[in-house]
C-alpha cells in the first residue's frame, strides 16, 4: 500500500526533532532511508507507531489515503502497517507462536485456524531457514542481536503487512543471516505491500535492491536518489550532504505554512 508523510513535525520533551519531513513510498516499492546518527530516523518510526512521548506538531501520514496519526496504536497495526522498532522489546512468558497467534488473530479479527496458521509458519520459517523449535522460545528473550532482528522477518511473513517500516533491522546480522533477511523482504514482494527500511550501509541494499534512497539530515529529508545514491554516500560519507543541508536549514516552525 502506498505510504505518504506529509510535512511531518514532531517534538520530544520541547525539542523539534521531525521538521518537515516529506516522502512517498507507492505501493509495490521498497524505499530506503539513510543519515547520519541523531537525526531524526528512529523518531520518524516511533512517530507513525504513535509512541505517546512524541508531539505531533503538524502534518500527517496517510496510509492507503488514510491519516494513521489519527488511530490509536493498535489500529494503525491492524490495518496493516508493521513497525519493527531499532530495539525490539522482550516480553516474558510468551512464546513467539503464542504471539504470532494472537498478532495474527488481532489483524485479521478472526479465530486463527490451527493448519493453516502451522501450514504458513513453516512457509514462513523456510525462507529464513529457521528450525521450528525457535517459535517456542519466549518472545526476544534472551534472542541475540541477529535473532532479534530475524525475528522480526519471520513476524512480518506472517502477519503479511500493506507496509513496513524497519529500523536498522540489518545491524547486527551476520554474512548469512543478513541475505536470510533479505531473503524473507524480497518474498514479500508484491503490488499491494511496500517498505521503508533505514539502514546505515549500502550492505543491506545490495541484496534489497530500494526503487529510491533518502537521506535525512536535521529531521527532514534533505536529497533522495536512486540505489547509486547509497553507494556515493558510502565512497564520499555525510559531509558533502550535511553542507548542502546547512545551506538550506529547516525553515522556522512558526514560520512555515
Ligand atoms: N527526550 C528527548 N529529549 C531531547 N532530545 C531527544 C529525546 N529523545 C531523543 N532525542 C534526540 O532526538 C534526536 C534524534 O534521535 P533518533 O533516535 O531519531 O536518531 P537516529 O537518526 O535514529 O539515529 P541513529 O542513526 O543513531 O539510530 C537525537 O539527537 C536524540 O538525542
Ligand atoms: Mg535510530
């Protein structure tokens, strides 16, 4: 599904972290987000998943046509969006089938039919190449890195997102689980699903190959490009893109329109 975000201002604690961001993913494409530390990647995710710390100042994010700032939480999930955070959460005493159960039965509204939620899960564990005892262990806990972020993939194939946004999702990974990853994003590929995935490395692109590139620098996206554009950042790193983004600073909250 198509994701828009329209002029996105957000604040934390009285500092504006978001400043204008706008961008399109249409639905289909695989974009990808890029910056250097502190700018305002994480806040964008933790912003759409609607973290109750963070102050929408102004502007919106449609998804499907839809204003997601506008649903609480658990709907924007319901209707399709799936947020994998840069730091996933453990929770104790739930299994990841358990969880996966219950996700499922909360997106869709109904009972989760017992063949085919396994018949998917072991589809689902096949292109991660993952043993079928992993969906017995509790829920991140003790899950390394690269586990955790696997983990992640696994709960994105079966709650079959329109859109997905990953922060990070390749930092930690290994050679192998890395293209596992990748692996499991490139399967969800369709008309109907698209995805937005920040990453610090061209590593991660070269196996998800993203139909556009943004930077963000300072809380907006300041150049976007096609794939040629990871691959200049990392031959020339941030400074030149950080120059042209000094020179054309965020304008004043109050007094943009
Ligand atoms: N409570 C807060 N008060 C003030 N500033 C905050 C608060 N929480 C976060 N920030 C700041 O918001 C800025 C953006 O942080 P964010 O996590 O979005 O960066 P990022 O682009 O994801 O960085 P990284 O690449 O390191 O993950 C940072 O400078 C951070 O210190
Ligand atoms: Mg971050």
């Amino acid at each position: 599904m198509k994701l828009e975000i329209k002029d996105l201002w957000a604040s934390i604690d009285g500092q504006m972290i978001l400043k204008g961001v706008n961008l399109t993913v249409p639905a289909g494409e695989f974009h990808a987000i890029m910056g250097p530390n502190g700018n305002g990647k994480s806040t964008l995710v933790k912003v759409i998943a609607g973290a109750p710390e963070y102050t929408v100042e102004r502007g919106e994010v449609l998804y499907d046509g839809q204003n997601v700032l506008e649903m609480e939480p658990d709907e924007r999930a319901r209707k399709g969006l799936y947020l994998a955070f840069q730091y996933p959460v453990e929770i104790p005493g739930v299994t990841v089938a358990n969880f996966l159960r219950l996700a499922i039965q909360a997106r869709t509204g109904q009972e989760v039919q017992f063949m085919e939620f396994y018949a998917k899960l072991q589809k689902a564990l096949a292109i991660l190449d993952w043993d079928e005892s992993w969906v017995n262990r509790y829920l991140n806990q003790g899950f390394s890195g690269g586990e955790k972020k696997r983990n992640e993939i696994l709960q994105m194939l079966m709650l079959e997102p329109g859109f997905a946004l990953m922060d990070e999702t390749d930092s930690g990974l290994d050679i192998d689980a890395l293209k596992v990853v990748a692996n499991g994003v490139n399967a969800m590929r369709s008309a109907n699903f698209s995805a937005l995935m920040i990453t610090h490395y061209n590593r991660l692109l070269e196996f998800i190959v993203p139909d556009m590139v943004h930077i963000m620098v300072d809380g907006r996206i300041v150049k976007s490009g096609d794939k040629e554009l990871a691959i200049e950042l990392e031959a020339n790193g941030y400074e030149p893109i950080k120059l042209i983004a000094a020179q054309h600073p965020a304008p004043d909250f109050n007094a943009a329109d």
